[in-house]
C-alpha cells in the first residue's frame, strides 16, 4: 500500500520540459520507489503536444493503473490551461 507521494521538480525549462522525481513512500518495496517522469511540450500552431515519459516505475503499479494516473494529470493540466 502506497502510504504517500511526494514530488519534485528537478529540471523546468519553460515551455519545453518539466522533470519530477515522484517518490511513492510505502511499507511495500512494491511500491517504495522514485519514479522520474519528463514531460516535454512541443507547440505545433495553436495545439501544445505533450508527451510524457516515465523512468523507474514501481513494480507494484499496474500499467492501467499509471495510465490511468497520467491521464488525469493531463486532465487537469487542460483544465488549469483553460482556465489561465
């Protein structure tokens, strides 16, 4: 069980890439891992392409289950844009 998240950003190059170390802290060496995930934009006219890649991922998160978690990053990503 995954007991809690903490999150840094290593590197930000505005408008181009954002690095997080994501460090699951858990009693479950499943799970207790740091994950480095890079996002990079890449504007194409009026559209921002954002593609992410995650490096290190824990063992115990299933792929559905990190999809599902990247999907409602990029959710709420488009909601804050929107809003901005």
């Amino acid at each position: 069980m995954v007991w809690g998240v903490d999150v840094v950003f290593a590197k930000i190059v505005p408008d181009r890439v954002i690095v997080e170390i994501v460090t699951f802290k858990s009693d479950d060496p499943l799970f207790a891992a740091a994950m480095t995930t890079t996002w990079t934009l890449t504007s194409n006219n009026d559209v921002t392409e954002v593609s992410i890649i995650a490096e290190d991922t824990p063992p115990g998160i299933k792929e559905s289950d990190h999809l599902e978690g990247l999907h409602a990053s990029l959710d709420n990503l488009a909601r804050f844009v929107a809003r901005a």
